[in-house]
C-alpha cells in the first residue's frame, strides 16, 4: 500500500468509452469500512443529476461505503432521465460490491447536456468492481480528468495521541472554475475517527480557503463537488472539538489548499500561476470581492499573460469595478516581476484590517484553443 | 454641411502625440449656441479625473459650448495631478474658443496609471480649435478611437411640426466593455429644444436598451461617459413631454442602439455578433441577470467563436450561475445556426413574462492577442 493513503481505502479507474478518445473515464472509491460523509455541491441554480442523488441518499443514510465517478459525460440538463440513470449506475455499482444502492454516492463530469451511455457503464462494472485495491487509486485519479494535464493528489499525515491519522485528497478541474465550489471534483478520504458535525464544519473552513479562492475563468459549474469520507480507522479518540479538531481542520485545509493550487497550475492553457492578494479591507467579504473581481477580468489575465506593465490600470479598474466602495487616494498595488512564471499582486485598500487571498491563471491563445475545441 | 448634422455643432481632430501611433488622438467638438448637457459616467468606484471635472462642471453650470476629449490616456488612477491636468485643458480651450472654463466639458480614453501629456497637448490645441467645422466632426470621431478599427457614427431625424430635428452621435469602444454604461465614450448632440429633465430621463431611458445592454468582456471601465448636448437650434416647441418627448425618445434610442450594436460588431477580435435573448423571466432585472451571465461567460464566448453545439451546456451552467433561482424542467434553449456570423440564442426561463436582449460577441485568439499586445 502506498504510504499517503489513509487505512481501508481503495480505488479503481477503468476506460468504458464514454470518453472518445477512449482514455480512462470511469472511477470507483470504496471503503472497506462504512464511512460518514461531508459534502458540498456548486451553487449553480442548475445541478446534475449525480448532485440530486448524493443529496437524497446523504439526507436519508449515515454511513457510505463507495463513489463512482465518470468523466466525458457531466450528465447535467438531462432532466428525469438523467436522474433515473445516475441512480441506475450506483444501484449497479451497489449490486457488484454487495452493498445497499444509498451506500453508493455518484459524481459526473464532462459534457452537460448528453444522455449517459449507460450501456457502455454497465458493461465496464464488472471489471471496475474486479479491479479494486489500493494502488488502484492512481487510475481513479486519472480516471476523473477531463481537460487536466496531469492527475492531482495531496495528503498529510499526523498523530493524534499514538494514532497516526491520513486525509488523502484528489482532484479534477482545470477550467469552468470559478468561486463558489470551483468548477470541480475533489474527493477526499481520512481514516479519522471523527464525528459527523465536525467533518462538517471541518471540511467548510478549509473549502473557504482554498477551493472557494480560485479562479481560472469564473465559470461555476453545474456538477462542482467535493467529498469527504471519514471511516474511522486510524481507531483514534473520536474528533469531537477542541484541540484535536484544530488538528484535523489544519491537515485537512492543507490537503485541500495543495489540490486547489494544483487545479490553477494545470489551468487551461495557463502560462502563469497568479496570486491576488487584497488587504486593508472592511471585511473578508470584502477583500474576496475584490480579489475575485481582478482575477476573473479578462484584461487583467490577458495583461498577465503578456507580462504588460500596463496590468496596473486593469488591477485599478477591476478593483474599481467589484462593487465595494473604493479611494483612489487610499488604494496601493504593487506587484512582483510580471516576467516570472509566478505572479504576486498586492492591492491594498486602506479601509480596515481584513485580507484575502484568491489564486489564478492567465488568459492565453491555449485557453480559447481549447474551450473552443473542447467538445 | 453633412446632412446628418444638427444644426450649430462642429468638430475637428488632430494628431498631438498622445498616442505612440501619432495617430488622431484629440478631439473637439463645439456648440454654436449654448447646449444643455445630460450625461451618464461610469458606475466603477475608480473614476477618471475628466469624469470628476464634468460632475463639478454639470453641477454648478446650466450651458455648455464644448468637449475637449483624448485617447491614448484615460488620465485615471492619476491623483490631485490628473485633476488638475484636466482641468488645465479645459481651461485652454475655453480660452481658445473665447469661453468660461465651466462651459468646456472633458473626456478621456486609453491607458490608465499614467499623467497626460500636457505640453504635447498645450501645443496641438490652436489647430484643433483653427479647425473646427461641421465637417472636421468626422475626424474628430477618429480620434476618440483606442483598439476601435472604425469610427461610429449614427443619426436620426425627424419632424416636430414644421421642424426637423436631428441626433447625431459618434461613440468610441471595442474592449473594456461591460454593462452599466458599457465601456467606451458616446457624444451625442441634438438641436432640439427640450426641457432639462426631458433630456435626461430620455438618455436614461436610450442608455438602458442599448449601452447598458452591450458586453464585450464584462470589464467595466473607469472612463465610460455618454454625454448628450442639446442646442435648440431646431427651434420647434420645447419637448417637455407627451408625445413629442416620446418622438425624442425613440429617435434617441434608435440612435444610442445603433451606437451600441457598432460597438459589439467592432468588438476586440470578435468573428460573431451575438444576441441573447431572455424571456419568462419573472422581471425585467432578473431576464438581464441571466442574459448578462451567458454573454459574459468565457465558456459561452469560446464556444461561439468554435461554433461548437457544446455550446448548450455552455449556457446553462452560465444561466445557471447567474443567481437567478432557475427550474431545469421548465429552461428552454434555442439557437440559430452557429456557423453563421450573427448568431441570436434564445433563453426561456418558464418564470414570468419579462424579457430582455443583450448583445455581444465571442472570445477569440485575436481577443487575447490585442489585449495582450496593448500598451
């Protein structure tokens, strides 16, 4: 087993066509035992199908023991058909792992708007649910992908007294990423004994820090999810607050903050790894706005890309232009060197205490060459 | 005298060096009688400080002869200087013209962050002001333009009894275009008699449908400025209300519409003319919330620029995340062939009975080029 991941864990990735460049698109997780979940889904008006059916089965069920996940297919805008066919491929995936179909939680991305092949899923199941282990977690990594360059995973490891607990983390997204749960997948899993309020509260304080401050294009998407499973274990004191809570929420927001920094080094087409960092503001709220307003400004990205010193009128008027009050007489920015494939950029506003970081990408030709060919 | 003209304006062009081109880059248009003025400025927190002079200009005085403006430089993020420099220009062509200082309005374009060239400006002002004509309006429409690769005109005339009234505008914009007052400058000049208030609630009212409908990239500027002159050399009945202001109204709008959709078509690398349009909304706010989000999405605009039928799923994550409360059951999508250079996509909200239709255009390689190389 490989030594980042947490007890009880496996995984598979399998190729079932539902990609046409028949790359690996369909991936299973499994506890091997039950496990509270955590999980938070886009606020996009429009939700997929997969989104519906977590949400039902994490409202009516306690413990989960499996995910399956596909990419190619986001099976989003797929009215009752696409519900009835998510919950077809988990009481599926249920049937071959012996398991109850509302201990089996489903996740899409890709495409929104097409029907799920179903055929092509069923008949690739039997040996998704075949080829299970831990190594294995390596292909439902990839399996995951759709426009990401590369697989990303994250994982820390601490004591708690003698017990040593993991909380390993992958993840998917590199473009339709905007805040508010960035356009993404991102499913965790921690041996951690803990209880269902904290793994609640723990995983929304690290969501706030790091999915919820990137951006690559300011796009939410209709099938953003990230899941954290908690099977309990590493046999460790139940987390229930105090201290170890603090512990488990550090570990947990560093997992999360590394994945979320990964999604903005793959972005699509990237050039530059940007970091916008707003201070003197009268509220977090505040400082995010404005951050998330420079970040997402197609001027600004695409100065950044170009390494123009001319970024400094577009950070003014994206600033100017997030909605909080702002004077011009109060406003300092200051950047690092544009040249570098690392961007700082500090804007302060000089109007209270508060800061906020948010992380992105430039805007180059590769973006619009592949949003504009990605079909 | 050009047709087209209202009675008693005239204009000129020159070239001062303001921009690294040496192309037009100062303009002057000029009342031969006293014109009362309706504007609208940006609503960005950042102002430019020509915007701040006219606000104190407007205030405090009834008639204006003139608007000085430049591209180049936006005079913005300028400080106590860009104010003064600003003001000092004003208060040249007052002199040149034989005016007060509050009756020469002024305006700018261009890069933000850096002081105005004054002295290439001081020296370029006799031959503006020696040039004036009603013909010289044309080349004072070239230089306002920035990324613009043709200047915008539009004009409407029509009767008012036994008087023919005229509107005339030229507009400058292709980037930086966002609602609330799309970004780019607009002068329009009339020699109706209208009242005051008239003047100002029909400019409200053209700006709505048409600047106020238009995104190239959702940046909002810090220089927008629609400026409205009125003469009275027509002579007809003063428009108070009633019909008459009705007549005015619409030929304004016509004219303001005209205006707005050249923008979009002149947009920075567009290939496509795009109108979105949103209808069963619950009202009028919440039918351009959603237009607004399917026209600024990168997602949506990269897909227009491939004409690529995922598209579809394009605008609904985007309607989706525009914070309008949609039902997926009741969301209806229709599009016009995308191979096509003018593409209309329809959105059916299921909601209400309120509409509203925005126009844009898609995000291309050419985009990022041009914003990238812009300094």
């Amino acid at each position: 087993m490989k030594p980042s991941l947490p007890l009880g864990f496996q995984g598979n990735g399998v190729a079932a066509g539902i990609k046409r460049s028949l790359r690996l698109d369909l991936a299973l997780f499994y506890s091997q035992a039950p496990a509270k979940v955590a999980a938070l889904f886009t606020s996009n008006a429009i939700k997929a199908a997969p989104l519906k059916v977590c949400k039902e089965y994490l409202a009516r069920n306690k413990y989960f023991r499996a995910l399956v996940a596909n990419s190619g297919n986001a099976n989003c805008f797929t009215g009752k058909v696409g519900l009835a066919d998510a919950k077809q491929i988990g009481l599926w995936v249920a049937r071959g792992l012996g398991l109850k179909k509302e201990e089996v939680l489903v996740a899409s991305t890709g495409i929104i708007g097409r029907r799920m092949p179903l055929a092509k899923v069923k008949s690739a199941l039997p040996q998704l649910v075949a080829g299970l282990s831990a190594k294995g977690i390596a292909s439902a990594k990839k399996a995951i992908m759709t426009t990401d360059t590369r697989g990303k995973e994250a994982y820390f490891k601490f004591k708690l007294g003698n017990k040593t607990v993991t909380i390993y983390g992958v993840a998917k997204g590199s473009g339709m990423i905007g805040p508010k749960v960035a356009t993404m997948l991102c499913f965790i899993f921690t041996d951690a004994n803990i209880s269902r309020r904290a793994l609640k509260s723990a995983l929304k304080a690290a969501a706030d820090k790091s999915f919820n401050c990137i951006t690559v294009d300011g796009c939410m998407s209709t099938n953003d999810t990230v899941m954290l499973f908690a099977n309990g274990l590493a046999k460790n004191d139940l987390i229930e607050g105090g201290r170890n809570l603090d512990l488990f929420r550090q570990a947990l927001s560093r997992v999360c903050l590394v994945l979320a920094q990964m999604i903005i080094r793959d972005a699509e087409g990237a050039s530059k790894f940007i970091t916008v960092k707003v201070s003197g503001a009268r509220n977090i709220r505040e400082a995010k706005r404005v951050a998330l307003g420079i970040a997402d400004s197609n001027l600004f990205k695409t100065a950044m890309f170009a390494s123009s010193p001319n970024v400094l009128g577009r950070i003014v008027a994206a600033a100017g232009a997030s909605g909080v009050g702002l004077d011009e007489d109060k406003l300092k920015i200051a950047f690092s060197p544009l040249a570098k494939k690392e961007v700082e950029v500090k804007v302060a506003l000089g109007r209270g205490r508060a800061e906020a970081i948010v992380y992105t990408s430039d805007l180059t030709y590769k973006y619009v060459k592949i949003n504009a060919e990605y079909n």
